[in-house]
C-alpha cells in the first residue's frame, strides 16, 4: 500500500486507467472510507477529491477487478472505515464472497442484495 498522499494531487501518484484499491482519510491517520474501482482508479479518485471532504488517501494497484474487490473487503475488515455504508460493494457478478468466519455485517448485506 502506498500513502499517505493529499487527495488533491492524486493524478501525481496514480498512473494510467487501472483497477486498484484505495482508503480516504480526513486527518490522515484513520481510515474513513475504503473503496475500490474495476477500470479507472485515478479516475475515482477525481471525484473523491473533486466532491467531497476527504484530505488523504492511500491506494494499491490490483491485477483486475476481482482482485481489486478482494482487496477492498479485506481491508472493510482490517481498518472498519466509518464512511462505509455497506460492507459489500463488489459486484454480484463477480461471484465474490466474504471470507471472514462468522462476518455478520457481509452476511447481512449479502442478503439484502
């Protein structure tokens, strides 16, 4: 994982259009909102920066989508975001499913969808 980096001058630190994984923070030190994109990293990130309140960011590049997905729920458990409304984001068609033993908050969302 790379960062921690201004969320405003992401286009410095994450290069071409690529799937990827990343944490928003507000001080810089705790994680807010984890969030992963399947095609446009940097992209996401503008919008992040462009639209919200967010100051920082840590992020790591991923190999495809589903691994970007896999990064993202594994880190929804690690650093528990307080921004996060649900912990189940990656989409249905990608057949992924939580791994956590006993996670009620990806069991519930799970079922809800």
């Amino acid at each position: 994982m790379l960062g921690p980096f201004l969320l405003k001058y992401h286009h410095m630190f994450v290069g071409a259009a690529s799937a990827g994984t990343f944490i928003l923070s507000r001080n810089g030190r705790s994680a807010d909102y984890v969030g992963a994109s399947a095609e446009d990293l940097v992209g996401t990130l503008g919008r992040f920066a462009r639209q919200s309140d967010y100051r920082y960011f840590w992020f790591v590049d991923a190999r495809s989508a589903e691994d970007a997905a896999k990064i993202e729920q594994a880190w929804l458990h690690r650093y528990r975001p307080t921004d996060n409304a649900s912990r189940l984001s990656a989409p249905r068609e990608t057949g992924w499913r939580c791994t956590i033993e006993g996670c009620a908050a990806c069991a519930l969302a799970g079922a809800l969808r």
